[in-house]
C-alpha cells in the first residue's frame, strides 16, 4: 500500500487516502518430460506461454475461479539435467494485486414490473410512470473495493447513482427507447449502445465510486422512464488470494 499524507506546519499529517501497488509472485514449477527432448519441448513452449501478459489463474476451495493479468519479470533460470524433469521458480508482477472473480455480481433498477417485481428481495422505493429510483443493495463477497459497470436501458434521461459514503456519479444525457448507455468506472469510460463517446454529458466533478467490500445500500435514479427502461448494476468482486 501507498499512503498519500498532508504535512502542514502543525504537529503530525493528515491521512489524504492510499492506493494500492503491484505484487511480485513467485511461481515454482516442476516440469516434467519423458524424456530430455520432450522436457526440451515442454521448457520452449513455457517459455513462449510467459513471452507476453499471462493470466494467473487460481480456483478457490469452493471451485470458484480468480484471475489477475500478470507480467513474468524473472526468474526461469533453467540448467536442464541429464534426466527427464526440472525444478525452477518463474517471478511475475501483477498490476492490481487483487485477484478478479469470475462470475459477475448484478443488481437491477426498474424494467417491467408487471413480470418481476421492482427490486425484488432489496429495499425499494416507489417506481413511477416517469422515474426509475431504488435503494439498491451491493454485496461484494470480495475483501477489496470493486470496479462497477453501470449499463442503463432507455428510454430515460438524468441519470444519478450515489455511492454508500454519498459520492455522486451524475450522467445529464438523454437516451432513447433503443438506446443504451454503459459507464465503466474502472476504465473511466462513458459510451452508448454504438461505442460513441458520451463522457461529456457528465456533470461537473464527477466520482467514479467503488463498490467497497461487505453489504452496502447506493441509491440509483432515472427519470422519464418507461416500463422498458432499467438500469444494472454489475461488478467482479476482488480479492487478496494467498498462493
């Protein structure tokens, strides 16, 4: 971790908040051929798998699987024997030190409520003829912050979204019935249906706000809605996985 201080005359700092660094990872490995050309074969084809951005990949107790892209930084050191099988330990850097779920968390804000009900098994708010507004609940099984995808289904126009510590995301365009607009917080991309870029349609200072570990309440609205018009809400969780 990297803190960020505010040192000013007085005593002491202030804590203005911290990031997190990448994490080196050591891999070891025991390869083995049957024979010393195949264990040749199998050094050549490893050595062409960790050339570039590799995915590490790890599958939990639970059979879940997490992922991070990672970069082979060294290690490898290699002195084939006279036999069929070698010991080496291949070093690798992964950007975000978290590994990434791979199933996706949703939650959903309006469509129809006549063939499912408006945020079921969550705390609701009145859905009316114009406007989409809910207290949706995040669960985020993971033990750090994740990066939502808001994905928003026209008709509808103004969308809000508020964080649980209250930051705001406001979006001030205006979709159509046949319009859809997805705002990635990881990435800080704001695009339609049709790849245009609609960043600029966001209200001054916008917060690209996490979705921070445990349960946690945000607040999701959308006016001149129609009973088509929803807004979901998706997110891989993270974690921190001991290999």
């Amino acid at each position: 971790m990297s803190a960020q201080w505010l040192e000013g005359a007085g005593d002491g700092a202030r804590f203005r908040g911290q990031r997190v660094l990448p994490r080196d990872l050591d891999v070891p490995l025991d390869i083995v051929g049957r024979d010393r050309r195949h264990l040749r074969q199998l050094v050549s084809r490893l050595a062409r798998a960790v050339a570039g951005e590799c995915s590490l990949v790890l599958v939990d107790d639970e059979g879940a699987r997490w992922t991070t892209p990672v970069y082979r930084t060294g290690g490898g050191d290699i002195d084939l024997p006279s036999g069929n099988d070698l010991q080496t330990v291949l070093t690798f850097r992964a950007p975000d030190p978290y590994f990434t779920a791979g199933a996706v968390s949703t939650q959903t804000v309006g469509g129809d409520p006549g063939s499912q009900p408006f945020l079921s098994s969550l705390v609701s708010l009145p859905l009316a003829a114009s406007q989409a507004i809910g207290e949706v609940q995040l669960d985020n099984a993971g033990d750090a912050d994740a990066y939502p995808t808001w994905t928003v289904y026209g008709p509808g126009r103004d969308l809000t979204v508020s964080s649980p510590a209250g930051e705001t995301l406001r979006w001030t365009g205006t979709l159509s019935a046949a319009e859809k607009l997805v705002v990635d917080v990881r990435a800080g991309t704001v695009k339609d249906g049709a790849g245009a870029n609609r960043y600029a349609d966001l209200a001054p200072a916008p917060r690209f706000w996490t979705v921070p570990p445990g349960t946690s309440t945000s607040t999701v609205s959308l006016l001149d809605t129609t009973a088509t018009s929803k807004v979901v809400c998706s997110w891989r969780p993270r974690r921190w996985m001991v290999i």
